[in-house]
C-alpha cells in the first residue's frame, strides 16, 4: 500500500502540495461554472421550460425560437462568456495549460452539468469563449467556417461539424500545444453531433430558418 493511501483522508490532502489542491479545485470551480446555463435560467423567468418546448434543448436556439431573439441573444453571450472568462484568468494567473485544462473543464461542465441531470447543451457557444480566451484568430476562424457554412448550406450542424474538424489541423498551426487540445474537444463537439451526422449521410438534417417553419426545423435547435 502507498503511503498517500495508508494514511486518512485528510491527511492525504494534506500530503498535496497546497498549489496543486487550490489548482484542482479552480478545475472543479470551472466545471461548475459550466453548469450555470441561461436558457433554463431565463425560460423559469418567462415561465417557459425550454426542455419541454420547441426541441427540448437548452440551447441559443431554442431560446431564440420559444422565447425571443433578445432572451436568444442572452443566452448566446452568457454561454460565451462563461467559456471566455475562466479560461482568460486561468491563462493570466497560471500560465496556459493550466487555462488550457479549465477550457476543458468548462466544456464537460457545459455538455454534461452535475447541476442538470448530466443534460446539457453541444457547447458550440462556449467551446467559441474557451478558443477566445486561447486563440482569439483561431476563434474568429472557426466561426466563420460555421456562418459560411450555415450560409452555403442552411445547415448549422454542418457547419458546427466541418468547423471542429478544420479545427484539427488548423489549431496545430497556431500552436502544436493545441494539437491534443483541440482534437480532444473536436471529439466532444463530433460526439454531441452523431444523432446530427447520421440525419446529413441520410439527407433527412433539417435546414436552419427562422419563421414559419421553426418547428418543422426544430432539429436544428440542438445546435448552440
């Protein structure tokens, strides 16, 4: 038996080097951070459950549809920043991968919150805030693949797919550190996406619009 587990609880955490705890409990505290999702918050305050309207995500656009561009617009910039924030003072105090490894734990916390049920969102919006506060240009790529994409195609999931895909390559460019990085988060956006991928091999994905034919297209909602 090692020493650390022939000892108690305590007294293994008194065995960690006191910057590495504080360290793993600004992970934990990101994690959680990534919980806070405001299109539950705000759908409790218009009395709307977005779980249980339009696609049943708590997501921009089922926001945007149920509720309202400005509650929509809302929650598009609090999924931002709560992806943007953490990451940016954890780059700042402690150096990049520290942010680096919060950006990840914001995403997890983001896509499958303790908070909700293990349901959440496919963190598009604050996969978008963590490559902001790491890589502003790569961020601002990405998202234009995604619009250019959604433009061609009507489709935000294929854009959302071919993004994090690109993201690969192009993340390696920037900084071989991203390398990892980015291919384990691309992983994450694929896997949110399958039900997504599958419907595109089949032509059956809906088209994104906004309008008369929102329910038609509620798929779609699933996206941010």
């Amino acid at each position: 038996m090692t020493p650390l587990l022939s000892v108690g609880f305590f007294e293994s955490l008194q065995a960690i080097p006191a910057n590495h705890l504080i360290l793993a409990l600004l992970v934990i505290a990101a994690y959680f951070i990534g919980n806070i999702n405001p299109a539950i918050i705000l759908g409790k305050i218009y009395g709307v459950d977005v779980r249980s309207e339009g696609s049943g995500n708590a997501g921009t656009t089922n926001v945007l549809r149920t509720i309202g561009k400005k509650a929509g617009a809302i929650t598009f910039a609090v999924d931002v920043l709560k992806g943007f924030i953490p990451v940016l003072l954890g780059v700042r105090f402690f150096g990049l991968p520290f942010g680096m490894i919060c950006g990840i734990a914001v995403i997890l916390g983001h896509m499958w919150p303790a908070l909700h049920e293990l349901k959440g969102g496919k963190g598009v919006a604050t996969t978008f805030g963590v490559l902001l506060a790491v890589e502003p240009l790569l961020a601002l790529l990405l998202i234009a693949i995604v619009l250019l994409t959604v433009l061609t195609v009507r489709m935000v999931s294929a854009g959302v797919v071919l993004a994090a895909i690109v993201a690969i390559p192009l993340g390696y460019f920037f900084n071989h550190w991203y390398a990892g990085w980015i291919l384990f988060i691309a992983v994450l956006i694929v896997v949110k996406h399958f039900g997504n991928i599958k419907r595109i091999l089949n032509g059956t994905e809906s088209k994104f619009s906004i309008g008369g034919k929102d329910k038609k297209n509620a798929d779609d909602d699933k996206e941010i």
